[in-house]
C-alpha cells in the first residue's frame, strides 16, 4: 500500500476511535443527568471509557497518528 494512502487510512481511523471515545463518555454524562446510576453501571460506563482511550493510544502510538 501507498505511504499516502497508508497515512489517510490511519487517520480515518483514528478519527473513527476519538468519535468512539466523545460518543462514549457524552452517553454516560446524558445517562447522570437522567436519573442516577448504580455502582455496577458507573463502573461500566468507566470501564467502557478506558477500552476506547486505550484503543486511540493504542492506535496512536501504533501508527505515529494524532489526527
């Protein structure tokens, strides 16, 4: 594959996880305005923030990517 094209794929991915990343973290603010959250759901809503920070630094650091 092409360097450019190797390059633009990246960073379409990487702009794929930082939207994964917003969507998550915006559904879990929009979810404690709603009503409160138990412990168990909390620590779903933080964990699931951890995976998709992870996979954007993952994927950064993989492919020298910031966006």
């Amino acid at each position: 594959m092409p360097k450019s094209l190797s390059s633009v794929l990246s960073c379409i991915e990487h702009e794929r996880l930082e939207f994964e990343l917003i969507e998550v973290r915006t559904r879990g603010q929009y979810l404690t305005r709603l009503r409160s959250i138990s412990r168990y759901e909390q620590a779903e809503w933080d964990r699931r923030e951890r995976e998709a920070l992870s996979s954007l630094v993952d994927h950064e650091l993989e492919h020298g990517c910031n966006g």
